[in-house]
C-alpha cells in the first residue's frame, strides 16, 4: 500500500510542527501571564486566550472534515477519507476542550457553571455530532460503504458551525453569551496574547492532525495487509522510524 501526497506530506511537517508549537506554547504562556487582568472580570478573563482559540480549532478541524469528504466522494481516494476523520478526532478533542473551559469562565462571571445559553447549547450540538461521526466510523472500520456515509454526514454537520458562530445574533437579547469579538474590543495589552493563542491552537491542531494521520496510515495498511492485498508486504513506510 502506497503512502499518498497527504500522507507523505504530514510526514514531512510532523517534526516541524511540533517545535513550532513548542516555541508558540512557551511564548504564548509568557504572554498570558504579562497580559493586564480585566478590571470587572479579574484573572479569570484570561480563559479568554484559551476558551475561542480551541473553538476555533474545532471549526477547523470540523470544516476540513467536509471538505476532505467531499474530495473523498468526488475522487475516491483513501488519504481523504483518512484526512477526514483525523481532523474530526482532532476537532472534537479541541471542542471537548472548549466545552471545559467555558463552564470554568461561566461559574466566574456568571456565579453557575451551565446555562442554556444559545451558543453554549449549540456547541454541545456540534460536540455530539461530530462524537456520532466518530462512533460511525469506528463501527464502520475498513468499509468502503460506511466511509461514504461518514463523508455525506461530515458534510451535512458542516452547516451547524455558522449556527455556532452566529447563534448571539439570531437569539438576540435571551443570550448571556459574550458578543463576538470584533476590532477594538479587546482591552490595551490583551490583543496579542488572544492572537498568540490562537495561532498556538491552530499549529496545535495542525501537528496533531498530522500524528493522527500517522495512526490511520498504519491501521489502513494493516487492514490491508490482513485482507490479503496485493503490494501490502511491500508498502511503503513514509513516517520514518
């Protein structure tokens, strides 16, 4: 089984990645902790440089899953179907993180750890859509039928990222959610740390996305190999030792 461009690719940028992101995470950490506290919020605003940066990885994660279905269906190769779940796996793990830190900044600010804030509601949608998409796939392991399933349900899930991100606007006033960050609201000294993490959250998101491909490749050779197929003996390792 041969390693394809994607495959060798993340191969590639796997070491490099991960000293990026090791440069990133101390830089990033610095200035978190130079990074004025909020005058009404107190220490606990700084989950502000955490919170939306692993959200918007998910969106990433969530997004390349789409289109790395599509690709998938359009073209039937396997490296996409692999691209697809390692960036949802990747992007729930981030999501999972979002939904963790929110309560913790919530039961700061607004005295409860959960409210059925609109948006706080929908992220737990797109949480349990894309686990679904996970659960899919691990039941459908090695079929080719449940990988063009997993592509169309990737897609659809798509469509509940905008209904994330704009959930404020559509519910108005009956959200307690923070409004979207635009220029200028941040206070002085606390743009850079915001932009720092989420740079950090994405190379992040990148190097792992790039070590979960490493894991599908191999299991996808393995499988291949169990079933008898032709060149499995002699494929192609491209991840080094």
């Amino acid at each position: 089984m041969q390693a394809g461009p994607l495959d060798r690719a993340a191969a590639r940028l796997r070491a490099p990645s991960g000293g990026v992101l090791l440069m990133l995470a101390v830089g990033w950490a610095f200035a978190v902790v130079q990074a004025p506290e909020d005058s009404v919020q107190g220490v606990i605003q700084k989950i502000l440089y955490v919170h939306p940066a692993c959200a918007f990885a998910a969106y990433l994660g969530f997004g390349i899953t789409a289109l790395a279905g599509a690709l998938y269906l359009w073209r039937g190769d396997e490296q996409y179907d692999r691209l697809g779940v390692s960036a949802a796996e990747v992007g729930v793990v981030f999501c999972t993180l979002a939904l963790l830190t929110g309560p913790i900044w919530a039961r700061g600010t607004w005295g409860r750890w959960w409210s059925w804030d609109p948006r706080l509601t929908v992220t737990l949608l797109l949480w349990f859509i894309y686990l679904a998409y996970l659960l899919l796939r691990g039941f459908t392991e090695g079929s080719a039928r449940g990988a063009r399933f997993a592509a169309i349900y990737g897609i659809a899930g798509i469509f509940a990222i905008p209904l994330n991100y704009f959930a404020i606007d559509l519910f108005g006033g009956r959200a307690i959610h923070p409004e979207n960050l635009s220029r200028g609201s941040l206070g002085t000294g606390m743009g850079w740390p915001f932009a720092l993490g989420v740079i950090t959250a994405l190379v992040a998101f990148a190097h792992l996305v790039f070590r979960r491909l490493e894991v599908e490749w191999l299991r996808a050779r393995e499988l291949r190999s169990e079933a008898g197929a032709p060149g499995s003996a002699a494929a192609e390792r491209p991840w080094g030792t």
